[in-house]
C-alpha cells in the first residue's frame, strides 16, 4: 500500500540545514532534501537567489500577518502548494528552471 513513498531515495528526505540571512538577520533553516529542491526552483523561477526568495517571502508574510510563526513549515506548506499547482494545471509551465535545476529535481520528482 505504502510501498511508493517507503521506497523513496533515504536521501530526498535527509534533513539538510541552511545558514542565511533574511531580511539582514542571520537564521538557519533545516528542512528535508526534497523540499530545498522545489525552493530552489521557485526562486530560480522568480529569477533570483535562494536567500532573496526567502527573504521576499518572509517579508511578505510579515506585512501580511504581521509576524512568521513557523516560517519552516510555511517554507514545506508552500512547497506543497506550489505542487498542487503544478498538479491542477499540468500543461503550464509553473516551473521555468535550468537544466541544473531539473537534473536536482528529477532525482524527486520523476
């Protein structure tokens, strides 16, 4: 029954933690292998860097909601929707990325 998600790689749900800076504070985040690939693609999707994604999303939930509570598990919600996306409207191209991009990404998302 689980046998799809059992036999997934060990190493796209293997926790990697990133040290960066959001909005001129330094913060590390730790999330799984799987869910930095989808956020590296989203920011080169936006044509920027990684940090600078973060940073644009962090600013925005905070003029938004006024603070980031748990802003990891907004970091794999979005992720999440960003998937759903893709799955409700498959023939567009929610993800433009680089040949380096798809190469990380096809080792999850076959």
């Amino acid at each position: 029954m689980c046998e799809i998600f059992a036999s997934q790689p060990q190493d796209s749900y293997e926790p990697i933690t990133r040290n960066i800076r959001l909005n001129g504070q330094s913060t590390s985040i730790r999330l799984e292998r799987s869910f930095w690939a989808i956020i590296d693609a989203m920011a080169e999707e936006e044509g920027v860097s990684t940090p600078t994604f973060l940073s644009t999303l962090h600013s925005e939930v905070l003029e938004i909601h006024g603070e980031a509570k748990n802003f990891t598990s907004l970091l794999r919600c979005s992720c999440v929707k960003k998937m759903q996306l893709i799955t409700l409207n498959p023939s567009s191209n929610l993800f433009v990325r680089s040949a380096e991009t798809n190469e990380k990404l096809k080792n999850f998302f076959p």
